[in-house]
C-alpha cells in the first residue's frame, strides 16, 4: 500500500495536480509516509477497512463511496491518474515493486542512493497546483463527520442509544437546566 | 410545542450540561423550530449516517436527528435499527447528537 501511494503521489505531483498530500521520507522499504500510516489505522480502527483482508472494503466504506462518488466523477483527471498508476504496479509481487522502487531515479541518483529519512515528497502549494481536488464545504463537512475520530465515536455512542431506546424526555433534558 | 414530539439521547443531554447558557438557549430555540418543522433548512448526513439529519446551531455547529415518521417512509429503519421501533410513536424527533466543529 505505502508503495503504491507513493508512486500515485510522485505521479500527480510530477502532473502539478494537487489532491493526496502526503509526505514521504526515504527509509528502509524505501520510501515511507506516517500520515499514510496514521490514515490507514484510523480506516481500521472506524471500521471502513477490513485489515486481516489486507484492506478490504467493509458496508461502511461501500456507502461511503457510494455517497461521494461524485467526488470521483468531478475529479476525474486526477481518479485517472491514480487508476493509470494502480493499473501498472498494482499487479506486480511486492518484492518486485520494492526493487523497482530502489532502481527509481531521483535527483542524481536513484532512491536507493538516498540518505536515510531524506524528505522526497511533500504537499504540492495550492498556487504551483495546475489542478487541485475539488470539493465543497458540504462535502467536506459530511467526510469530517465520517471519518473524525471522535465525531464519528461519539456519534456512534448516540444511535447505540438511540437503537437501545435509552432516550429522554424534553422535561428530563431540559427542565433541569 | 407543536406537532412533533422531541425525545433525547443521554450523550446529548450530556453535551448540553456543558454548554454556556446563551448556547443552551440556542440549542433550546433550534429544537423548537425543529418540532415546528424538522425538515425545514436541514439536510441528511451521508456514509454509514444515513437516515439521520442535519441543521445549522451555529456557523461551524451542527444538531443531528432522526424523524421517525420519515424513517419509516424511506425505509431508514434498515440503517436506524432501533430496538423499540413498534412502540415510537410516527411524530417523535430523536435528538441525538451536537457536532462541535472544532472537534474534527
């Protein structure tokens, strides 16, 4: 997974099309991205991937994509370009990939020339972006109330006790106050 | 109050006791526009929120709930699941939750 971000990412940012932002450092596998590793256990931990599937798509995830799949058809030059990446390495055994992935030029020499925790790809600046992901603040503000970890908890905490029937009166809510 | 009949989640009543009483009064006037009419300037969540909706509280703050009578016409009980389902009386507003943006 972490490879296969990476060369999406290189790819859109060598296009100047400004959409995952992440960062990656060379490290040992070679190349490594904390807050792609963060953003893959918050998918587990929210139940949106099935981890001992190696990643599967769980309901949650399906009616989330299927809700914002208008994301993907208004940004679709850029759901193009990570197909295209996806579609020539996603096949290939990871020990390959790795391979290919040390081979990879980059400055003068390949990665594998690189020093240990050497930044190599950072989040493109919205005024050098020829294109950047476009979504409105509705949008935004319904993937924020799915995928914040805490909204999404403590929303959760209400429909359990909604779906127990634990409710209160207007009386007991609010004539104490 | 008018025709519909609000009932709370004890996660809701919690947020409230913690909030300023302007905010509170706020809260208290939203939930009686609400009971006027829960489908005026309020929209669905999406994702594995469906079935609930949405209103403005404040610029960034939003109150969450679900309409009962709506939830049977659309067939979002099979999201909602609740328990007590054949007991709820058709005009009950669930008031469930405030989502404070800042804690994104």
């Amino acid at each position: 997974m972490q490879k296969l971000i990476f060369l999406s990412e290189k790819d859109l940012i060598d296009r100047r099309y400004k959409a995952l932002n992440y960062r990656f450092i060379r490290l040992l596998h070679p190349t490594y991205s904390t807050e792609l590793k963060n953003d893959l256990a918050n998918l587990v931990q929210l139940g949106y991937l099935d981890e001992p599937t190696g990643f599967g798509r769980t309901r949650k995830m399906i009616m989330l994509m299927e809700d914002f799949g208008h994301l993907f058809s208004r940004n679709h030059e850029i759901t193009d370009a990570i197909n295209e990446v996806l579609n020539t390495f996603a096949n290939i055994p990871t020990n390959r990939l790795l391979q290919m992935v040390f081979k990879m030029p980059w400055g003068r020499g390949t990665i594998e020339d690189l020093r240990m925790r050497k930044l190599m790809l950072y989040p493109l600046r919205r005024e050098k972006a020829y294109r950047v992901f476009d979504m409105s603040e509705d949008d935004f503000e319904n993937l924020m109330i799915c995928l914040s970890p805490r909204v999404s908890g403590e929303l959760d905490q209400a429909f359990d006790e909604m779906r127990r029937g634990e409710l209160l009166s207007h009386e007991e809510v609010f004539g104490e106050l | 109050m008018g025709s519909y009949n609000p009932v709370y989640t004890p996660t809701f009543q919690s947020q409230l006791l913690g909030l300023s009483p302007s905010m509170k009064q706020r809260v208290e006037e939203k939930i009686e526009d609400l009971i006027a009419d829960p489908w005026h300037n309020t929209e669905f969540l999406k994702g594995q929120y469906r079935g609930k909706r949405k209103v403005w509280l404040t610029r960034s703050d939003r109150l969450v709930f679900v309409i009962c009578e709506e939830c049977r016409e659309l067939g979002h009980t099979v999201y909602n699941l609740c328990t007590d389902c054949d007991v709820t009386p058709e005009n009950t507003l669930v008031i469930a939750y405030i989502i404070f943006a800042h804690r994104y």
